[in-house]
C-alpha cells in the first residue's frame, strides 16, 4: 500500500540519494556523505524549535556537542530530512 503524503521518508530520501548520516546516535557530531553538491541545512528538535543552521558539504562534520540529548530532524532546503539521535 502506497501513502499518499507527499513528503518522502527518511529512509527512502537516503536510499534514492544514497545520502548517509553517521554516526547515528552520535554524542559529537555527525557526518553526511553521498551529498552531491553543497546543501544548506537546519536542524529542528522535535517540538518544532530550529537549533542548528548552515551549509553543508559532503563528509564534512556538523558539531551536536551543544545540542541536548534527543531526537532531531536534519532538513535541507530541498526538502529533505534525515533523522538522527543525540545521545
């Protein structure tokens, strides 16, 4: 059964794209590799609230020392998003 929502899912996002965000959960940072060209990002808690922006360019790392620990979303302008875990 197909959903009807427009937005794609995390995993479907990284396999079309072979997008990889590493290590997940991470305490440090994260790494994002298979990223085409460069993307601007903005990372949002799980109630909705941004804490994180920049660009990013594939496998460089995004410092999540200052983040508390949790479940975030990782959205890029495009739309995207990948979830990941700060533990």
């Amino acid at each position: 059964e197909r959903s009807t929502n427009q937005s794609s899912s995390t995993s479907d996002f990284e396999k079309e794209n072979n997008v990889k965000l590493f290590p997940n959960p991470s305490s440090d940072f994260i790494n994002i590799s298979g990223l085409e060209f460069d993307q601007n990002y903005t990372i949002i808690d799980i109630l909705g609230s941004e804490k994180q922006n920049g660009t990013i360019f594939s496998n460089e790392n995004i410092d999540i020392k200052s983040l508390t620990d949790g479940l975030y979303l990782l959205k890029f302008d495009n739309g995207n998003t990948i979830k990941f875990t700060k533990k």
